[in-house]
C-alpha cells in the first residue's frame, strides 16, 4: 500500500498598523461582507500577482500559458473594479515612430513622486519629437510628417490587443 506524502509551504503571519494603509486592507478583509476569510482574499490577490514568475521553467509552456492568462483575467477585472471606484477612465496608448524609431506610451495617470517618479507620462497625443541635438521640439509647429521622416507603423497584435484591453485609442 503506497502512502501518498502530502508537503506544505506556509506564509508567516502578517501584523501591520491598522492606521496604515496595509493595515486597512487587512481590516477590511477581516470585516468583508461576502464572510470569505482574509486568508483566501489574500492568496487569490498574491496568487494573481505573483504566479507567472512562480511558475516560469517550472512548468510546460501550455500549462504556463492557461495559468498566465487565468492571472490576467484576475487582475484586469480588479483594475475595472480599482478604476470603477476611482472614477478612472481607462488609459490609451499611443505609439509613434520616427527617424528614431521611438514609441512613446502615453496615459492620463496623476504625477506622482518618490522612487515611481521616473515613470510619470503625461497625456497627449502628439508624437515626441527631436532635434538633431536631441532636444525635444513641440510638435504644434507647423508638423509634417515627410520633413521628419516618419513613416506609419502597423501595430502588432500584442499592441492592438492591449490598446483594445485598456480602452483603445482616438
């Protein structure tokens, strides 16, 4: 008779002030109307989060991939309920290229400061232009296309699938 060894990995108890915002969370899964325990909320959003990278070279690439995208639908649903209560339409990309073949992704996101600082976009639609020198140049100027060389781009799938996920483009 063959014994089947069951192992476990275990998440050390998480304590934070309850006037923090981890601490907020904490207390409003504790207190959630649906009576689920903290414990399952906090995996479902830990297992969402975290499972590509857990399962990447661990498993086959189909297995990988159906994981991959039950993550996704996970986490794009939580991003329509995070925007729904924010009041935050959703962002669009635009790509454009030119003699320095640079995308640029643009979104409507508040400044924000600290370490995340760099990563500030600000919305528009014109396309980012420079010099010879490198300097940048505001494209309102009498723009034209052919005196800078640019040329129009097809979008891959890949964009045109994350344009279309977050709201698409005008």
């Amino acid at each position: 008779m063959s014994q089947q060894h069951n192992s476990y990995v275990e998440l050390p108890r998480i304590k934070r002030k309850s006037n923090s915002w981890e601490g907020k969370v904490i207390d409003y899964l504790l207190k959630h109307p649906s009576n689920r325990s903290a414990t399952e909320f906090s995996i479902e959003a830990i297992t969402a989060f975290w499972l590509a990278e857990a399962l990447e070279g661990q498993v086959n690439q189909t297995e990988l991939q159906k994981a991959c995208w039950s993550a996704i639908e996970r986490l794009e649903a939580k991003l329509a309920t995070i925007r729904r209560i924010a009041r935050i339409e959703p962002q669009s990309i635009v790509v454009s290229g030119g003699a320095n073949a640079a995308t640029t992704v643009t979104s409507n996101s508040q400044p924000q400061s600290g370490a995340n600082a760099a990563t500030t976009v600000t919305s528009n639609s014109q396309p980012l232009i420079s010099d010879d020198d490198g300097d940048d140049v505001d494209s309102d100027e009498d723009f034209d296309e052919d005196d800078l060389g640019l040329m129009k781009l097809e979008l891959s799938e890949e964009l045109k699938l994350a344009t279309e996920l977050l709201g698409g483009y005008g």
